[in-house]
C-alpha cells in the first residue's frame, strides 16, 4: 500500500495532468482512457493518503513536524503546478529541527 503511495505521488509532484497523459500515452504506450484512469487513481490514493497522515499524527504527536512537511508538500502536488522547489510561503512554517 505504501509503495502504491509514494509511485503516485512521485509521478505527481511537480508535473501537470497534461504531461503526466502525454508521458503515459507515449513512453509507457497506455490508451488516453487507461492514462487517465491512472491519474485519477493517484488523484485519490494522495488525497485519502492526506488523511491518514492527519489522522496518524493525532495518535503520534511525534510524528507532527514531519507529517505536517509530508501534508504540505502533497497538497502541492494536489494544485497540479509546476514547480523547481517548495515555496518559501509553504517551508516558513517548518521548524529547523
């Protein structure tokens, strides 16, 4: 379960849908419907994953400043942007532990 997480998150940060399909449909020879149903599936899997890490981080509060750097850094992925790096407006907040 973890490694279907971490595959679609890396496919997702960073890149838009419109590259993601194009790279899906010419690298990896999928359909432009089993590409985006991938997508999609990715789509969810980060969102519901979200949740879990808030979630865990209610039972761990050790677990708090990492699980909020991992929340923010997908919900960024989520505004399907590209990006060279985390805003400074996102790592402000992350204490320097």
């Amino acid at each position: 379960m973890i490694n279907q997480h971490l595959q679609c998150k890396v496919k997702s940060f960073g890149l838009v849908k419109k590259e993601l399909l194009k790279f899906a449909q010419n690298d990896c020879y999928l359909s432009k419907e089993e590409a985006s149903k991938i997508y999609d599936e990715c789509i969810e899997v980060l969102k519901s994953s979200i949740l879990e890490v808030e979630d865990y981080i209610k039972t761990n509060s050790q677990f708090k400043d990492i699980g909020n750097k991992i929340i923010d850094t997908w919900k960024l992925s989520l505004d399907m942007k590209t990006m060279k790096e985390v805003p400074v407006e996102v790592i402000r907040n992350w204490s320097k532990d």
